[in-house]
C-alpha cells in the first residue's frame, strides 16, 4: 500500500480508500540530495508530500543568508500555503536536503480532491490541527526559550531531524552557532544559559 | 444571521447552512475585560469563536512574565490546539482583553459536528489552512526580520490590533520596548535599523 494511503488510514482512523483513485490526483517525482523542488520568487504549482527523504523550506535574508524555517520527513507536507492556495509566488525555497520522492499535486487537483472525497477534507483538516499546534509551539521556542530548553523540547518532539538534518543546517535553523549546537549535543552545556 | 454561519458560508462558499442545529453545538458565553477564558496547567475543555470583542493567548516565562504568543479578534478561533485535541492541560492561558462574547465548543461536541457536518470539516480545513499560513508568516517575522520591517508588515496584515491592542501588550507581542512602539507609530524610526 502506497505511504499517502497508509497515512490517510491513520490519521482517520478508516479504512477502504479507493488507493488507485486517490493517487490519480498525484505525480510521483524524485529528486537528488541539495536539488531546488520550489524556487522562491516563482509560481507556487505543487504541494508536496514526503514519500521517502526530507525537504527544508528556506529563504534568503537581506543579507543573501539562507534562513531555514521548516523540515519535513517521511508522511509530512510541505508548500508556501499562502502561495498556493492564492496563486501568488512563492515566497520560500524548498529543497531535497537527501534523495528524496515525493507526491505533488497541483492547485486545481488539491481543489478536486477536497470537493470529490470528504474523507480527504478530514484528513488535511487533522493534517493542519497539528501543523497549527506544531507552530504555536514552535512560535513559543523561538520567541522565549532558553536555548538549551528550547533544544531539549526539539529533540524530544523531532528526534528523526536531530539524527538526519546535517550539524550546520540545524545550528541555523535553531539560531545557535555550530560550535554551541556541538555542545548541546554533547550535553556540556548547563541548564542555566537563559 | 449568526456570526459563525455567516463565517462558514464566506469561508466555504456556501449556504443553506442549518443555522440552530449548528449552533446547538456550541454555548454561548461572555467575559469581561481581563477576565480569564481558559488557565494554564488547567484542563482544556474549550475552544472558543470570537463573536464580539478580543482574546490573547500567553504563558507565563521562567521569569515570571507574561509572554503573549496570539491574539484573537471577531470571527478567530482560539484555543491551546494541542490540548484540546489530546485532553492534556493546557500550555497557555486565554484572557479577554475586551467584553468578549464567544462561542465555546467541547471536544467531545468538535468530534460530533465534524463526523456529522462535511461542511464543517471543509470549513476547518479552510480555517487552519489559512491559520497555518499566517503562522509561517509569524515565524519568518520573528525569527529573521528586522524590528521595523516586522512592525510594517505586522501593521499592514493585521491593521485591526494595531487599534485595538493596548501598546504595552501589543510591545511584548512584538517584542519590543513600549518607547520603541511609539517611535514606530509616529514613523520615526528609519528603516536600517536591522
């Protein structure tokens, strides 16, 4: 059975989907390690789901920086949503950060989908409730945690990212420099450093 | 018409929407200014609609200090998402900063009028698509942007807060001092100041 119908099963606890249906609104493509799926600055066309591999979503900063604002692993979605869902371009990269396959689908199919089977309405909207829930908590690290608190509560939540993301894209992603993410990890670091 | 039906037939397009059965779903409820919604490390049995008036979400910091994360006017939803979803005790605390009138829905009753209403799932799935967007927007702003660009683009996605939110609420959402505030709002502060 496909990954996407697993997930759908799983999340909505339901069974008998009609896989080869469900697929038909999707494109299977791979693409290799550092390759751009989404460019930032162009037409937002394709939402993506992670069969196998991992995708970041990023842009450049004022000063040309890569600034990473999301990961996504095996059975998570990834887009510029507003993009996306506005036709507008995107305004975030995203990028295969290893061999990675995935689903796309495009705006009109996401449409048909949504409207043709309720039971995919349900599934994105458990999707999203804990997108959403994943952000507050992510707002909430970022804004007020002490580092190491707030590393400590991302490698609880996300540790497949901790083992699989390289050292330096973490570090950025975290807000931490290199060197103090070594550290962390290597649990030198006291509990004190707010 | 009530607020939340007229919400559900703009968000998805519709009508013909059964007015008194959906609301049956739901109690009515009002707070006064600063009265408390929801406590943190209390059990979260609500999620609330804003019918009239303004809600904020915060927790209080290692320091003791109230850090706001979210804030809530008509036709938002609010709630701690994964609280609600799970029966843990919320993160946060929800308190009016307005005479608030909301309409408050169960867990158990959110269950419900999902399985039975696929209006109501579409119309979710609508509002978290949307929730979620913004809340990449957020932590783009937070995370990377300069303090004046954050307060422009803040000020031209949600013009609404800037009149309604008292500065000093408004400064520790934002993350700054309440002086700072204040040069921003009289456009005296240039626009390098990254």
């Amino acid at each position: 059975m496909h990954r996407l119908i697993q997930h759908i099963q799983k999340v909505n606890r339901n069974t008998g989907i009609p896989d080869d249906l469900i697929l038909s609104f999707f494109e299977t493509k791979t693409f290799k390690k550092k390759e751009i799926l989404q460019e930032e600055g162009e037409r937002c066309s394709s939402y993506f789901f992670v069969v196998k591999g991992c995708l970041r979503l990023f842009f450049l900063d004022r000063n040309g920086a890569e600034q990473t604002l999301q990961f996504a692993l095996e059975d998570w979605w990834m887009t510029d949503m507003d993009a996306f869902r506005t036709g507008r371009n995107s305004a975030y990269s995203i990028q295969a950060m290893e061999a990675t396959e995935v689903l796309c689908i495009t705006p009109a199919n996401y449409e048909l989908i949504l409207s043709r089977f309720p039971f995919v309405e349900s599934y994105f909207r458990a999707v999203y409730e804990r997108a959403y829930a994943a952000s507050l908590l992510r707002i909430r690290m970022i804004s007020r945690m002490p580092k190491d608190e707030f590393y400590k509560l991302f490698q609880s939540k996300y540790p497949d990212f901790i083992q699989r993301i390289p050292q330096k894209v973490l570090a950025s992603f975290l807000g931490f420099t290199p060197e103090y993410l070594s550290e962390l990890r290597k649990n030198k670091v006291k509990s004190n450093n707010s």
